[in-house]
C-alpha cells in the first residue's frame, strides 16, 4: 500500500454524460437515456476507485459540467485541446506546470472494474522511477497511462491514432521510441458496446451491476447472442 506521501498524482480523464453524446454503440438496444445511464455508472464506479487510492493530488480531468458528483478530494481541470491525445497531453502538461507532482497516471472511465490494487501497482512503478507505465485495452486501445516529469508530453501523443485496435500498439512504440519504454499494466476490458457491458458488469462494479440487473428485469436488452 502506498502512504499518503507518495509522489505520483492520479487523474481520471472523463466526459460529463448527456444523453445522445455517450456510449452511442449501445444504441440500439438502449436508449439514449440509458446508454447515459450506463456512462454516469462507470464515472462513478471509477471514480470511487480513485478515490480509495492514497496520492497527493487527485484530479479529473473533465469534458462538460462539474457538479456535487464529484468525490472531496478531486480538483477539476477542465480538458482542452482537439482530440484525445492533444487532451491527454495537456493533462499532463497542467498537472506537471503546478510543480508539485513529478510523476502523473491519468486513468479512463470506461474501465469501472479496474483493482484498485493495479491502479496502486502503476503508480507504485511511477514512484520507482519507471519513465512510464501502460495499461492495454482488449479491443487494442489502452485505459491508462503514466509518465515521469521531465519529458514532452506533446512528443508523447502527437500523431497517434487514437481509435483502436492500434492506438495501443502506437503509443508503446512511440514510448519506446522515445526511451520511455513503458512497465505494462494488466489488459483490461473497456466499455464499448453490449458485450462489454455484459461482461464488464459481471465483474461487479457496483454502480454498473446494478444498472445491468435492473436492464435485466425489464427487458431483454441484455441479451448477447
């Protein structure tokens, strides 16, 4: 376990969910205002990981509104830039222009079911001076990533595709091509369409099981052939 003096700061990089502009690819067989439902489970499932874990800065970095929502503790940064990797890398570029923080893990939402234990073994690896860490997706993308101060953050993301099944593929190359040949975190399943939402929730996220019994017990929607 990590003592509350620990260096590596912990971001989660989240969009504020509005029915119509989150998890679309469930729609069909939910609705828009499910599919929402589905993404406020795994913010707030993610977030409640987060907060669990011992670090001197928590922060989400949002996309859209903040509210009372958000766990004490969180500062909030608000995203910027043109896609996910000018807003990824202006994450850390915030974060590390504070000085306090040598070492930054953002982490996404759409891994509700993430230990709280790897999350603490990434920033572990951080604070023994791992030039940075990588979190594979199933589907070939990544759900977090982590780099020591010093290095560009713009050089880190710039160009890569971030749609999978290459974005992780291209950010370790790219890691290693700039000798920051990343520790690997475990490949963990992230939340794109209904059977991972089957499956995500069967691992128990509370928030999202919740959600998927109750699907459940009024329809089929559930159902995955």
């Amino acid at each position: 376990m990590r003592s509350a003096a620990s260096r590596a700061a912990l971001l989660v990089i989240a969009k504020s969910p509005t029915p119509g502009r989150v998890k679309t690819r469930l729609i069909p067989p939910l609705d828009a205002d499910q599919a929402c439902e589905v993404a406020w489970a795994c913010l707030l499932d993610t977030l409640d990981v987060a907060a669990r874990i011992s670090a001197p800065r928590h922060v989400l970095v949002l996309d859209g509104a903040a509210g009372p929502w958000i766990p004490a503790g969180f500062d909030v940064v608000t995203q910027r830039g043109d896609g996910l990797g000018e807003r990824l890398a202006a994450a850390f570029a915030d974060t590390f222009a504070s000085g306090t923080c040598p070492a930054a893990l953002v982490i996404a939402m759409d891994t509700p079911h993430v230990c709280a234990g790897t999350v603490e073994a990434a920033l572990d690896a951080l604070d023994g001076g791992a030039a940075s860490v990588l979190g594979p997706a199933l589907d070939g993308g990544f759900w977090a990533i982590g780099l020591q101060r010093g290095y560009d953050p713009a050089a880190v993301f710039d160009g890569i595709p971030m749609s999978p099944p290459r974005t992780g593929a291209a950010q370790r190359a790219r890691l290693a091509a700039l000798g920051l040949d990343p520790v690997l975190l475990p490949t963990l399943r992230d939340l794109d369409d209904m059977e991972d939402l089957v499956a995500i929730a069967a691992a128990g996220p509370p928030r999202l099981a919740a959600l998927a019994r109750l699907f459940r017990s009024h329809s089929t929607a559930m159902e995955v052939s």
